[in-house]
C-alpha cells in the first residue's frame, strides 16, 4: 500500500514524498488474488460480486461510485495496465511490488526519496513535523494505529479504544501450483470434499496471472484453537502428512481427484501457512480526535506530534480481512486518499471524508466476510442436515 500510495502521489505535482521501508528487497513470492472491480468501468461492472454486489448498492451512494469510477479514470494508465495484468489471476506479492517500484522509479512530477530502514514509533513520534503528512501502510502490526487516540484517565488505553478484532476460525492454507488448467465451482467443491470428515479442503482456485496454463490452489482447512497452537506457523506438506494427518488428508483427496480428471500434476511445492483469520478494523483510520484535542488546549502542556501533523492508516494497518479481499480493499482507499489529498481540500475535511469512507468500506468487509464464513460453516455440513440446521438462524 505504501508502494501505490507513493506511485499515485508522485504522479500530480505538490508534494515532496518519503517512503520508507525496512526490506531491502521485495522476496515474498506468496500468490495473491486480486478483485476485478479495480479496474472496473461502469457501477454494474463494479458490482458484479456475487457475494457483495448488493451491500455494495446499499452502502455507497450511486453519486459516490460514480466519482470512484471517474476517479480511477484519471489513474495513470502505467498503473491501471499493471493493475489489469495482476487480476488475469493469482499473482506474486513480489511481482506486484517490483511493478510499483519500477512505476515510481519512472518518477512524476512530485519527487520520492526512498528512505532503507525500519522506523520505530519512538523515531516517527521525533521526526513528525507539524505539517506532515504521515501514512501509515505499516501492514497488519501497525505502527501509529494504537496512537491515534489521545489517552484519557479512567478510559480503556487507545490500543484497546482504536482496534475492534473478530476472530473468524483458525486455519490452515495449503497452496500449491498445478501445471493443468483447472476450475473448481461450488460443485466441485462439494464433490472433492465427499468422504472427508471433521476437515473439509474448500479451495480457491485460478490460473496464475502470467500464465494461464498454470492453475494456483489455495485451499483453506479449518483447524482447532490447540491444533493451530500445536502446529509450526510454516511447513510442507510433507510435514502435514506426518504430524497431522487427518488434516493432510482432506487435502490429499482434493489432489487425487484433480490429477484423476486431468493429466496434470503438482508442479511446486506443497506450502502450508496456518494462521488465525482475523477481520479488524481501526476504529479511527486518522489522528482527528488528537487535532480535536489540540483545538481545546492539550492538556499536558507539551505538545503532542499527532496534534498539529495529519496521519492516515492505509491497507492492512486500517483494516483486516480474509478470503482474498485485503489488498484490493487496500488499493480502493489508498485510490480514494491520493485523491482526496490531490485536491488540496482543508485537512478537517479530508478527515472527515477518509473516516466516512474507510468505514463504509469496513462494513463492505465485514458483510462479505460474515456471508463467506456463514456460506462455509453451512458448506462443511452439507450431509448433516441437523448440522446445518444448527448453524442456520433465522429469524
Ligand atoms: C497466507 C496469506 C494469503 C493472502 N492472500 C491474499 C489474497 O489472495 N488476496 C488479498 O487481497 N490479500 C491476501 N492476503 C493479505 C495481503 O497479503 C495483505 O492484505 C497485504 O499484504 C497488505 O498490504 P499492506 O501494504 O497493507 O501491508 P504489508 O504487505 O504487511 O506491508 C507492510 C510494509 O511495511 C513495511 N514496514 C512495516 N513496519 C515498518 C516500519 N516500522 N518501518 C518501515 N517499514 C515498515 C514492511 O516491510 C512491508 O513492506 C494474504 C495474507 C496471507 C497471510
């Protein structure tokens, strides 16, 4: 996000960029899937979703999807085509990040020093001067998220007030790359998982943006709380066969049956990531409750950064969410941000609308995420008919 944020700035005159970044050199080679709704060109396109097309309708006013839709029309076309060629389908963290830098490194009419290095919250607190403008694209363990509310006695800390987190499930991610062509619908779904037990194998499957006769599976299995505790963060799935193999074993299925039905096989390795699904959401995505509090007189005497400065939380650092919507969601507020700031509106506005936006698209997230979970948690009992009527209320 840090990344897009820098190469949609740089691109209108104004401003003097600093990006910072503590990785010397982009190596994460994880798959990610991309939503086609950025580069989309008209609201039905935009809503096309099955899943949220219609919260979609009901959160954003048409007025506001519109000016998002002429907005993205007014993106550099460099970064709409590198755009459109990662949503062909699952493509690299690192491709995606070398894209960007090559388009930042093309340069604009506002410079960017890239700065190499870790910043810690002590270094940043220091080096914020009054007018800065400060966005935080920190990922999941944010930087300034805990410190955007100005503490308050008798109050729960800021970190408490400012990040609300549910716990969707514990899983296990397998992926791997086939080298067959390869879709997998509901049916599909269904069928390769007859036969499994407690572990159900619910995959995600797409070709890879630079090659469509690769297919990336990306399965996710729903584990236990003392089976996540017990297993390593990362392994293979070798690794899974051996120590947890009623789990390996929805997974095993899976891959019997594709390579019956087609003359592929594997053609990487077996990468399993478990990992809790977190949806997450700052409270406040900016530091407006501190400028508030400046207005009135800060109440220690010094003066706090946060209260002159302007931060913002972008990507993972302001909202978190599973099931493959995190950087698209991501892309669509550092979209919206560049182009508030762009504008060169008074600040109290420009918060004012971020905080509207970034909420609208935390309820966008959530409803997606609660569907996919109900939609999953219904799927895995699909034979069990009490099962199911077990987890179904209504009303
Ligand atoms: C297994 C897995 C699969 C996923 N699959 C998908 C998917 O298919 N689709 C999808 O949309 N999302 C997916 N996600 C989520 C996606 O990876 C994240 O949403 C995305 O990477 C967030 O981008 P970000 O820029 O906000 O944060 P990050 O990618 O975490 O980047 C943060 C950057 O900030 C730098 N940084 C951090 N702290 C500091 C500091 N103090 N000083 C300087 N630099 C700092 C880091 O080095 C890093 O470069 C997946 C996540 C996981 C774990």
């Amino acid at each position: 996000m840090g990344l897009i944020m820098a190469a949609m700035l740089q691109a209108k005159p104004g401003f003097s960029i600093r990006l910072y970044e503590k990785r010397p050199t982009y190596t994460r080679t994880r798959m990610v899937k991309l939503s086609s709704y950025l580069i989309a060109d008209s609201l039905s396109a935009y809503s096309a979703d099955e899943v949220d097309g219609d919260n979609v309708a009901a959160i954003f006013d048409a007025t506001e999807l519109e000016a998002g839709l002429s907005n993205r029309r007014s993106v550099d076309p460099k970064l709409l085509s590198l755009i459109q060629s990662w949503i062909q389908g699952f493509c690299a963290l690192n491709v995606i990040e070398a894209g960007l830098s090559a388009l930042i490194e093309d340069g604009g009419p506002s410079p960017v020093e890239r700065v190499l290095g870790g910043v810690s919250l002590d270094q940043a607190l220091a080096m914020i001067a009054p007018d800065d403008i400060w966005i935080d694209c920190t990922g999941s363990n944010s930087l300034l998220r805990n410190q955007l509310l100005p503490e308050k006695v008798g109050e729960p800390s800021s970190a408490e007030r400012n990040t609300s987190t549910i716990r969707l499930e514990y899983a296990v991610n397998v992926t791997f790359l086939y080298g067959a062509p390869y879709h997998c619908n509901e049916y599909c779904k269904y069928y390769k998982n007859q036969g499994n037990g407690q572990y159900k194998f619910i995959p995600s499957v797409d070709r890879i943006a630079r090659d469509a006769g690769v297919t990336h599976v990306f399965g996710i299995i729903t584990i236990a709380a003392e089976e996540f505790a017990a297993m390593p963060p990362q392994c293979k799935g070798d690794y899974l066969r051996e120590n947890f193999p009623a789990v390996a074993a929805s997974m095993d299925r899976f891959i019997e049956q594709i390579d019956q039905e087609t003359d592929g096989k594997i053609i990487s390795d077996i990468d399993i990531v478990r990992i809790p699904l977190n949806l997450y959401h700052a409270r406040n995505a900016t530091n407006r409750e501190w400028r508030a509090e400046h207005a009135d007189g800060y109440p220690s005497g010094g003066e706090h950064p946060f209260s002159r400065a302007s931060v913002f939380l972008v990507g993972d650092s302001a909202i978190g969410s599973p099931y493959f919507q995190s950087i698209s969601l991501g892309f669509e507020c550092a979209m919206f941000l560049a182009n508030l700031l762009q504008q060169g509106i008074p600040m109290p506005e420009v918060f004012d609308r971020y905080e509207a936006r970034i909420y609208k698209q935390w309820l966008r997230v959530y409803m997606r995420s609660k569907a996919i979970k109900h939609n999953k948690d219904i799927f895995e009992q699909l034979d069990d008919t009490f099962g199911v009527l077990e987890r179904l209320k209504i009303y």
